[in-house]
C-alpha cells in the first residue's frame, strides 16, 4: 500500500503547505481534482482550504469512503482564523461534521493550520462574502467583537500572510509514527 497527499486549494495556501509536507515526507501531493483511488493507500493526508462551504474538495474527495483495517486517515484544515482559539476549534469541528461521516471524522487525526489572505486575488464571490462580513462586523459594538473578528477588521481589504510552514512538524512527525 502507498501513502498520499491529497489537497484542496483555491489561493495557495494549503498548495504551499502540501507541496512542503511532500518534500519533507516523500508522500506525492496532488490536488483532489486528480487524486487516485484512495482504497489502495495506506495513508492518507487531506490537506483542505476552509471556505464558508466547508473544507474544499473533502465531501468530494472522500465520498463514500469508508477507513479500512490498517488504514489511516490524517485531516488537515489550512484557514484564516486562528486555530489555538477555541471558538475557531468548534467551528471547524462543525464543518468537517457536515462534510464527513461520524465514523470517518472519530477515526481521523486532526491538525489545523493558518493561512492567508490576499484581497486582490479573490474571486467576485469571496470578495463580496468578505465585504458583507466585514460590514457586519463594523455593526457590532467593539465590546461584543472576538479577537478573530477584531483582526478581521484590522485586516480587511490587505494581503495577510499567516503561513507558518513550521506549523507541519507534527504532521510530519505523526506520518513517520504512522508509516514506520
């Protein structure tokens, strides 16, 4: 059996840190658009942008799919909000919970990463969700606002880069656990 990377990426992001995780591990990295047959592999890593929808290409890369005896699956999440919050914790958690199988989801191994942003290479889409967001946080009085929110605001309409591809350590370090 054979180890893979699997990643959905719309800006760059969850590429980046898949391609690393690659050079770092040996694991080939492909986007979910192009990956094989995932029955055949031993491990699977899916790295995934988080979006308003989800995680990018998870429900259609893992479509019935089921963890077989000696398989292991690790999830990788790669977003904008800070992953040590735990308000970010719980959100992410409930979106992988509408993406994926309970069964699937309590046999994974969980990791979240942070991304980035860049404004000007949004679609039409993401920018006008980000400016209607952005709005609405304006709205809300500065006392009710998370820090999230309040970075948000600070940030809005700039290039933030939060890629840290440190951060994969132990990644790396639960694939060779994993893979020896």
């Amino acid at each position: 059996m054979k180890h893979i990377i699997v990643y959905g990426s719309r800006y760059g992001s969850t590429r980046r840190y898949a391609e690393m995780l690659s050079r770092q591990t040996g694991i080939p990295a492909v986007s979910y658009e192009d990956a094989p047959k995932l029955s055949d592999m031993k491990t699977i890593i899916y790295m995934g942008g988080l979006y308003a929808g989800g995680v990018l290409g998870l429900a259609k890369t893992l479509k019935s799919f089921s963890l077989q005896e000696g398989q292991k699956l690790l999830l990788v999440t790669v977003g904008l909000a800070d992953p040590d919050e735990p308000e970010n914790q719980h959100n992410i958690r409930a979106s992988l919970e509408k993406q994926l199988s309970a069964e699937l989801l309590d046999r994974a191994k969980l990791f979240h990463l942070r991304g980035g942003i860049d404004y000007q290479k949004l679609s039409f889409a993401h920018r006008t969700m980000m400016k209607l967001l952005y709005q609405s946080l304006q709205r809300t009085p500065f006392e009710k606002q998370t820090e999230e929110n309040k970075a948000l605001i600070e940030t809005y309409g700039r290039q933030v880069d939060f890629t840290d591809l440190s951060t994969l350590e132990p990644i790396v370090w639960e694939i060779q656990r994993e893979t020896i």
